[in-house]
C-alpha cells in the first residue's frame, strides 16, 4: 500500500515511538490521526506532523475504554471520510516479580498491576482492532493493522502482566491476519527489543552499559528503525500474520 494520502490512526501517538511513527508516516504524505491521553502532548506531536506537510488530528482516548474506542474511531472516519491503517502502540509497564522476598518480607505482584497491563495492552489492542477492522470493512477500505508486540513476549522476568500481554498480541495477530485477509485488511506486528527512548536516557551510564552488553549489535535501537518496520508492514502488500522481531539481534 502506498502511504501517500492514507488515513493511519496511532494510539499513544504522542510521545516516544508512536511519536517517531507519526513524524516518519507524515513525511511519507500519510494523514494522521494519533490517539493517547495527554492533549498537550498530542497537539505538539500534531504541529511536528503538520509541519512536514500533512494533516493531522489529535483524539483524546482512553484504548481500554470500550465506549471511547466506538465513538473515537466513528469520529475519526468522520473527519478523514476513511481509514486506511492503524498502529496499536499505546502500552504501559507495571513490572515486579511475582513473588519476592527480601529480607525475610514477601510481596506479590498485585492484581491491579497485572489487571491494568491487561487492559491497555492487551484488551486495548482487541478494541482498537475490533472498531476499525469494523468501520473499514463498511467504508470499503482496505489497509493493515499493524500491532506493536515485544521482544518480551517470549517471557521476561519481572514483567509476568507485560509478557502475557505482548504474547497474547502475537497470537491474535495471527488469528486477525487469518480473519481479515477476506476484507483486504493485513494484519502484522513489530517486537521490538530494547530501544532508546526518555526512559532509558535517564538511566545511569552503568545501567545502560548492562543493558546494551547483551545485544549482539552492542547499541539499543532506535525510534525511528521502528518507524521504518512499520512503514515497511504498511507498504509491502505480501507481508501479513507475521512478527517483524527488531532487537539487534538479541533474544531473550
Ligand atoms: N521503548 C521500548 O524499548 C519498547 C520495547 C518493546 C516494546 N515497546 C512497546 O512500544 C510501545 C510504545 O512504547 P514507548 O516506549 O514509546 O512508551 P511511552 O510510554 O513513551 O509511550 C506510550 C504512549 O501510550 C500512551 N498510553 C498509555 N496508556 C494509554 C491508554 N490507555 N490509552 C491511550 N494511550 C495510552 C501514553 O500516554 C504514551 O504516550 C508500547 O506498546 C511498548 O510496550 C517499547
């Protein structure tokens, strides 16, 4: 699919590596709705996506909030009069073991840190899917789905909620490919590994060190290498049911 005038919604479009989709979709002539929950945040990642030259809107919603989803994407098709893709990146972390003990003291991991990883992760993306496969399928447009998965999917200690999520994200990706391939809708993923984001600039040098020791490319990725993978899923109409893994080569 060519980019070029095509409607892309992103969820958590405002900061980090929707942020760095959103810029890199627009300078390819793509309209951008970005979708996440700070309006602040979302009328700056607007302007920097206006300013390479395309249109854009920002819809403030919650991805785990079912009515908010039906009326945001319904609004969205409204306002573009179509919609072409969308990339489920809104994500949150709530880690810790468990089960831990320290000290002779044991804490668990607790149902609202698990319950709150579900919803936006995982619950988040089957609302998001759902609507807008939905809404495409009555508009006649055809596209792809693009799901930001991880490379923790593959389980990764302290993340029990964050894992699952992820994991449960690469199955239905599949399932959805399988689904939705009758509609002209594709449906693909991107696991990236660990990347360079606010979060990571603010840790120590000896953190940092640490973590990049492992990749085999010895250096984290980049917001925009994931831009690109998925732009790459947008563009090249064979590509369905599969997760790009994009982590320097390291495997948890
Ligand atoms: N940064 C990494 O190293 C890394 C690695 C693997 C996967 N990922 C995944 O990539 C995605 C983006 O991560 P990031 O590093 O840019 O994180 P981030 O925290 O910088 O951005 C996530 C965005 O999602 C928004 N969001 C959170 N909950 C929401 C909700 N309920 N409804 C709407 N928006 C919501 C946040 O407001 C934020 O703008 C996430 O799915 C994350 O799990 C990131």
């Amino acid at each position: 699919m060519e980019l070029k005038d095509k409607v892309i919604i992103i969820t958590g479009g405002c900061q980090g590596l929707g942020r760095a989709m959103g810029e890199y979709l627009a300078a390819k002539g793509a309209r951008l709705a970005l979708v996440d929950l700070n309006q602040e945040k979302l009328d700056q990642a607007v302007a920097a996506c206006k300013a390479l030259g395309t249109e854009a809107r920002a819809y403030l919603c919650n991805v785990a909030n079912e009515e908010q989803v039906v009326d945001t994407v319904a609004r969205i098709a409204e306002d573009f009069g179509a919609i072409n893709g969308l990339v489920n990146n809104a994500g949150i972390l709530r880690d810790g073991l468990t089960v831990k003990v320290k000290d002779g003291e044991m804490t668990k991991l607790s149902l609202a840190q698990w319950q709150a990883v579900i919803d936006v992760n995982l619950t988040g993306v089957f609302l998001c899917t759902r609507e807008v496969a939905a809404k495409m399928i009555e508009l006649k447009n055809q596209g792809a789905i693009v799901n930001i998965s991880s490379i923790s999917r593959a389980g990764n200690m302290g993340q029990a909620n964050y894992s699952a999520a992820k994991a449960g994200v690469a199955a239905d990706t599949v399932v959805w490919a399988k689904e939705l391939a009758r509609y002209g809708i594709r449906v693909a993923g991107v696991a990236p590994g660990f990347i360079e984001t606010e979060m990571t600039a603010s840790m120590k040098p000896e953190a940092l060190e640490k973590m990049t020791s492992g990749i085999p490319l010895r250096r984290m990725g980049k917001p925009t290498e994931i831009a690109h993978s998925v732009a790459y899923i947008f563009e090249n109409d064979y590509y369905t049911g599969r997760i790009l893994e994009l982590d320097g080569g390291l495997r948890l």
